[in-house]
C-alpha cells in the first residue's frame, strides 16, 4: 500500500484529514502534501543554505560571516537569510493565495478546507525547520533544535 492510502485508512481517523470528498481528483491529501512537498523544500532550502555557509567560510571578513549582535540568537548573518526570505516573500504569498482562494462561507483556518496553497505554506515550513536543523545543528542550542522538530512534526500532521 502507498503512503496516501495509509494515511487515507481507518489507522489515521484521529489525524486532522480532509472530510471525505473534500478534495477534488487528482489532489493529494494535505499530510501527503506537507511530507513531500516539504521533502522538496528541505533540499531546495538546504541547498541556498549550504551554499551561504560556503560564501561565509571563504570570505571570513563578509557581511555573510559576520555574526548578528544584539539579536536574539547571535548567529552569523548567512543564517538568517534563508528564514527572512521565506518570512517576508514565500509565507505571505502563499496564505494570501489560501486566504483569497478559500470557500469564505465554510471553516477555514488550520487547514480545514483543503486548498493547496495551504500544504504548500505547510510544507514550506515543514522543510525549512527541517533543513535549518540539519544544515545548522552545529549552530542551534538543543532547545532550538527540539523546536524545528517539534515544528515540522506540527506542520506534518495539521
């Protein structure tokens, strides 16, 4: 049996899912949805990641390696721009897209119409707390990193 069918079963009936025949054909349940498009986020996510840690190690006197003082993780810059990006352009984008895309005449928040630029927003942050903890785990204290996996898992089974 596939991944979909698995989660479609009777084995996920206390999971937050879709009502029966809220989906149209051919769209994937949103915890399907969140887990591989959030596959695809990690890597595309990681990958600028990595490739930013890279331009900070071989320029050590750049703007990229410099660390943020006075912020509240102190963490070299290359750090955040990855979450600032996704915080000020992909995020909003995508629940406006679900925000005005939605059935404004049933419940809506949390996932509760399924649309998929609410998987996708969940899936964004699905991958990016999941690659942030990977690429960045030499960084991150253990109480951040409980919060990317904490996070991710949320995203995964709302």
């Amino acid at each position: 049996r596939s991944f979909g069918s698995i989660c479609a079963s009777d084995h996920c009936s206390g999971l937050a899912m879709a009502p029966e025949g809220a989906l149209a054909e051919g769209e994937q349940e949103l915890g399907t949805q969140v887990l591989c498009h959030g596959l695809v986020w990690a890597l595309l996510l990681g990958s600028v990641n990595l490739a930013l840690s890279r331009a900070a190690k071989g320029r050590p006197k750049g703007w990229l390696a410099r660390r943020v003082s006075g912020g509240f993780f102190n963490m070299p810059a290359h750090m955040y721009v990855v979450a600032s990006c996704g915080q000020t352009f992909i995020q909003p984008a995508l629940w406006s897209l679900a925000f005005f895309g939605r059935d404004s005449g049933a419940a809506w928040w949390f996932g509760a119409q399924a649309q998929w630029a609410v998987g996708e927003f969940l899936a964004h942050s699905f991958g990016y707390f999941m690659q942030d903890a990977l690429v960045h785990m030499a960084e991150n204290s253990p109480l951040v990193l409980l919060h990317h996996v904490a996070s991710a898992f949320a995203a995964w089974l709302l």
